[in-house]
C-alpha cells in the first residue's frame, strides 16, 4: 500500500501510475518489479504428537470413539503446551484402535 504524501489517503492504482482521489497528486510508476529467483517450498511431514506405544493399556475409561461408537478407551493425560494450558487427554478406542484428543 502507498499513502499520498499531500493528504495522507491510500492511494489507487491505474496501471502505470498511483493517485489521490482526494488530491490532485499522482505518482508515475517508473518500473516494474521483477522475481528473479523462484523458490520451491517442501511441505514438512506431520510428525504424530501420540504413538499407540505412548498409552497405557491399564489406563481405562468410558470415552465415545468419534469413529465407530464404541464407548471403551484407553487413556493418558499429557501437558503438551506451556504450563499454564490445561493438560490434553489422549484416547485409543478399545474396538478399532483410533486415537484422538481431547482437550
């Protein structure tokens, strides 16, 4: 964005210039911007916060699994944030082993 320096309005753009539409001021655009160099980005794989091997088996609760219903899981609490965020609650259904959060 570009501010008039008259009257401190944005100023528009008409292909090759910019100006007030409050003021008479209009400002030439003398080049255009060039990219001289084009970089790829590489999108980073999701790395899981909770394996199957981080929940305890002995740890049981009634928890609904969003997929199929079952109202068995195994849980853990973990504090994954900074200190003073509540603890989050992992869940591995019983039935068809989805694991899911629960904050």
């Amino acid at each position: 964005m570009e501010f008039c320096p008259t009257c401190g309005n944005m100023l528009r753009y008409d292909r090759s210039r910019f100006f007030c539409s409050t003021c008479p001021y209009i400002a030439c655009i003398e080049r255009q911007v060039e990219i001289k160099k084009k970089q790829l980005l590489v999108k980073k794989s999701i790395e899981a916060v909770v394996t199957k091997e981080d929940i305890p088996k002995e740890a049981e609760t009634e928890a609904p699994c969003p997929r199929c219903g079952h109202d068995k899981a195994y849980f853990r609490s973990m504090q994954i944030r900074s200190a003073d965020e509540p603890e989050s609650r992992f869940y591995r259904c019983l039935k068809c082993e989805l694991t899911w959060r629960e904050e």
